[in-house]
C-alpha cells in the first residue's frame, strides 16, 4: 500500500475510535466478531437535488479491517435495548470502510 492508503486507513480509524459505537458484529454463516467500533446514523437524510427530505434512515459504517467483506444480513448490536440493526443494501465500499443501510431488528 502507498503511504497515502496509509494515511487514509488511519485517518479513518481515528474517527472510529473518537465517533464510533461499539457493537457486535455477526455476518450470515460466520461467527460474531465482538468489540467492533461501528458508525451508526439512525437518522441520515436522503434528500433529493433540491434538499428535500425524501427519507431518513439508518446507515452503518464498518472498518473493513475490522469485519472483513460482510454481506446483508450481517447483524450489528450494540447490545442497548431497541439497538439491533441488519445491513439491508450497500451504499458504497473503498476498501477501507463499508457502509450500508440497515433496518431495525
């Protein structure tokens, strides 16, 4: 890796640590990973070109380094009543951070 991807993977780490909830993480068929710094927006605003507010939803945020290449269905707990969330449809991956929408579970 470059020193760029370098700075970009620790860069990234830092606002997990600083800004991350920590949580359980259990892909389909696979074992849960415990302790995993996730970013969890329960409320992002989908807006349309005009900036209006066609829906809000959840979005998770997960270190690739951390869960590997999850897939939908994945479970993220934070083990907080009411807090449990299933990765639904991806919203983009760049090889460091992958995030998803999720719905309560």
């Amino acid at each position: 890796m470059s020193a760029f991807d370098d700075e970009v993977r620790q860069g990234t780490r830092e606002i997990y640590q600083e800004a991350g909830t920590l949580a359980s993480v259990t892909p389909v068929a696979k074992p849960t990973i415990n302790d995993v710094q996730v970013i969890l927006d329960r409320s992002a605003n989908v807006t349309d070109d005009y900036g209006i507010v066609l829906e809000a939803r959840c979005e998770v945020g997960l270190l690739m380094e951390d869960v590997g290449d999850v897939g939908r269905g994945t479970l993220v707990d934070t083990g907080q009543p009411n807090d449990r969330w299933q990765l639904l449809e991806p919203i983009g991956n760049d090889g460091f951070e992958t995030r998803w929408t999720a719905g309560r579970v």
